[in-house]
C-alpha cells in the first residue's frame, strides 16, 4: 500500500449500494445449503482437477507481442513479463501466484491480485484472497460501477487484475460451490460416512434387545464391551448372553454401493472441468485434449483481463499479452510427422519454420517445393531452379533475343553454308529429301 492508501476513507457498508459478504455460516442460511470453498477443496476429484488445471497454466510462459500491419512481433524485455513468470515481487512466485488465482477463480468470487504502480508503472503484483475482497457495486443494471475494499481500504477496479468465473457484472464471479452445491454436498457427506465407517473399523451401527430386564451394573459392563469393540485401536470382543441380541441399523460400504456412486460423481466433476475423467486420474497420455478443453479457455480469460489490467491505454490495440501454448498443442511425435509433412507439401509451412517449431536450428532454406519434387521455387527473388537440368528460370521475366542473332531460317541456311560442300548430294525427286552422295561427285 502506498503512503497516500493510508489516509483513504474506510467505507462502509451503510453508503450506496451493497456490500457482498463471504461468511459461511450466513451463506449457508442465505443460500440454502450452499457449500463453501473448504468443503469443496476437500473432495480429492476437485482439488486435484483444480490443480491439474492450475498447473498447465503456471507452467506456460505468458509472452508480449505487438501488432506492426497484422505481424506479431514479441517483446523480450519487457519488465511485465518478469512479474508474471518469474517474480511477482510479492511472498508468492510466479507459480504459486497462478495456483491461488485460478484456485479461487473455480472456488470463488474470483482470483484477485492488486497492482502495486509508482508513476504508472507497476512494481510488484500482490494476491489478494477472494474472502478478504468486498465488492460495492451500484443498482444501476445497465452503466455498472463498482468499488472493491479490502480489510475496509477501498480501491478502484483499474488497481486490481482479476479473472471471474461465468460473471454478470464484471465485479464478482459465480463459484463451483454455489452452481454445483447439491453434487458437492452429496459427495462430501459420501466422504464423512466413509470416515465414520473407518471409524468404527468396519462395524455396523445397531442396538441390543434384551428379553429380560437389565440392571444398572450390566449395562455398564454392556456400555464398556461396546465402547471397546468399536474403537479401532485395538483388538477386542464381545460376548453376549443368552438373553441378548444384536439388531442391525446400517448397511456396509458394498452394501450401499459406496465405491460405485464415487465412481459416477467422479465423472459429473469432470464435466464442471471440460475433462475426461481418465485426464482427471492422470491416466490420459494427450495433454494436449487436456490442454483444448480446460486449460486454454481459461488461458484466454486470463489474457483478456492481462490486456485490460496491466496495459497502458496508449498500448491497447498495439500490444497484447498471450500464453505461449506452442508446446501444449504438439502432441506426439508420430502425430507432429504427419502434419509437419502435410503442411509443407501443401506450402503452408517452410521446413525452417518446422524446424523453428521443434526447436531445432535453421537450415537456411527459403525453398518451397513445386509439384515434382525436383522443382524448388524462391519466393524472394522468383527464381525457379531444376535440379536434375541445373537450369536456372526467373518467374516474370521475359526471355528476350539479341538483335544481332539470326532468325530461324537465316541459321539453317548459315549452317548449310558454313560448309564447303565438295561432294555431289543425291535427292529424292518425288519428296525432295537428301539420300545421300557420291564421294566420286557422279550423280549417276
């Protein structure tokens, strides 16, 4: 915060519009058993889902590029990019910075982060947990504004980057646990019965039914035989009378079908994450269909809020922010070979250009290759060259002819005249050909 945030007006909740709040006890009144983000976090499918996602985008480089005449041209030294994928001049990296972004982003009002600017231009990037943020917002439904307070300080939203799941206003987002709260809340009870079972070391729930009256020094005992066989600490038993018995109250794991009704909501999950459920396993060998249906639509949010927040106005239309997903979208060896041999025979790609994208150096072939193979075409100077004539033709050039060459006629007759003709030639009287001579000169 700097040194003038200190003397900002706390603002309360009693000024115009409304405040929204983040407590779990008065959400749950409010909302009717909506579940909270800690609940949520504890189901293993969506924690794991969350960071596998989170992961995939901590780990692509983010990239700055500028528009010159529909040719993206990247920037290297710009100093935003060493906040956004190395330093964030806050406790949290680079890495850790997206995890907690993206993990309140699904969890969440939203991922939040303020921008901590000197004269412009911003020094560090700092996260801000989604529970801490206060959104005041007006009633107008068409020209929205809104306030954001955090620990009552208030700020303008061009002082915070933030990405917003399914929002409405721009302000605050819609959380897995509010549109998913029934799926959620179903699977965690699932969990806490599996517990209890554990518990209990696998016993059943049920009670004893005596035929006879039991005085106070026996059900003591009872009480303790049956406190002890059902921790699940040790080794115990329980031994009962002629006149005692045990009554069932609830049914066993396979019984109720634990295992499969975990398999089932496993796959609802994935659908919240637009994976398959083997890819949510980790099971799945394309990271690049992992890559397509989660983790790039989420990519572009974050590019559209990189642009808006952490650009200057004077740069917006010229740069832009974009995740380098070059390395995502490969795919296997055998799959790149085949488009990589498409491409070029199409001439849509060059082979440095292929090499380029296998990270490979250059061969310094501005060649494209032309129908037969054997034909190789420069597009820079025009040229076609034929290999196997080692002929050399310029596309647009018109082959022209000096004036002092003879015409075709003057050069047979040239040919015909250039030698001395000492013998006498025999000629075929009906067709005029040449059949030979006699080298005596006799013409009979």
């Amino acid at each position: 915060m700097g040194f003038f945030d200190r003397f900002r007006k706390e603002k309360r909740a009693d000024d115009d519009g409304y405040v929204t709040f983040d407590d779990a006890l008065l959400a749950a009144l409010a909302a009717n058993g909506t579940t909270t983000k800690e609940v949520a976090l504890q189901i293993p499918t969506i924690s794991g889902g969350i960071d596998l996602i989170a992961g995939i985008v901590a780990g692509t480089p983010l990239k700055l590029y500028r528009d010159e005449g529909g040719k993206a041209v990247e920037i290297r030294d710009d100093y935003r990019l060493t906040l956004l994928n190395d330093e964030t001049g806050d406790t949290l990296n680079a890495n850790e910075f997206w995890h907690a972004i993206i993990r309140d982003y699904y969890t969440g009002k939203g991922g939040y982060a303020y921008l901590y600017k000197v004269r412009g231009k911003i020094r560090s990037i700092h996260y801000v947990d989604e529970s801490k943020v206060s959104v005041i917002k007006n009633a107008d439904p068409i020209f929205k504004e809104f306030n954001i307070q955090v620990n009552g300080a208030e700020y303008k939203p061009w002082e915070f980057f933030r990405i917003l799941r399914n929002t409405r206003d721009g302000a605050v987002g819609i959380p897995i646990t509010e549109e998913n709260s029934k799926l959620i809340s179903t699977a965690y009870q699932q969990m806490s019965m599996e517990l209890a079972l554990a518990k209990r070391g696998g016993n059943k729930k049920g009670y004893l039914k005596a035929e006879k009256r039991v005085d106070e020094e026996t059900m003591n005992q009872i009480r303790s035989a049956w406190g002890r066989l059902y921790a699940n600490n040790s080794e115990n038993m329980m031994i009962l009378n002629k006149d005692l018995d045990f009554k069932e109250l609830s049914d066993t794991a396979s019984e109720m079908q634990l295992d499969e009704n975990k398999r089932t909501n496993a796959q609802e999950f994935a659908k919240i994450f637009h994976v398959s459920p083997e890819a949510m396993s980790g099971s799945e060998k394309d990271v690049s269909a992992l890559a397509k249906l989660a983790a790039i639509p989420l990519m572009q949010a974050i590019q559209c809020a990189l642009n808006r927040d952490l650009l200057l106005e004077r740069e917006k239309g010229t740069l832009y922010f974009a995740f380098d997903t070059k390395e995502l979208l490969k795919g296997n060896m055998a799959e790149r070979s085949e488009f990589y041999a498409k491409m070029i025979d199409a001439n849509v790609m060059q082979i440095d250009e292929v090499r380029y994208m296998e990270d490979l150096p250059a061969l310094g072939l501005d060649f494209i290759k032309l129908g037969l193979q054997d034909v190789l075409y420069d597009p820079k100077t025009k040229t076609v060259y034929t290999p196997n004539t080692n002929q050399t033709n310029q596309i647009g050039v018109e082959e022209t002819v000096p004036e002092d060459s003879p015409l075709p006629d003057q050069a047979e007759d040239a040919i015909m005249g250039a030698e001395d003709r000492g013998n006498d030639y025999i000629q075929d009287p009906a067709t005029g050909q040449m059949n030979g001579s006699h080298p005596s000169g006799n013409k009979d």
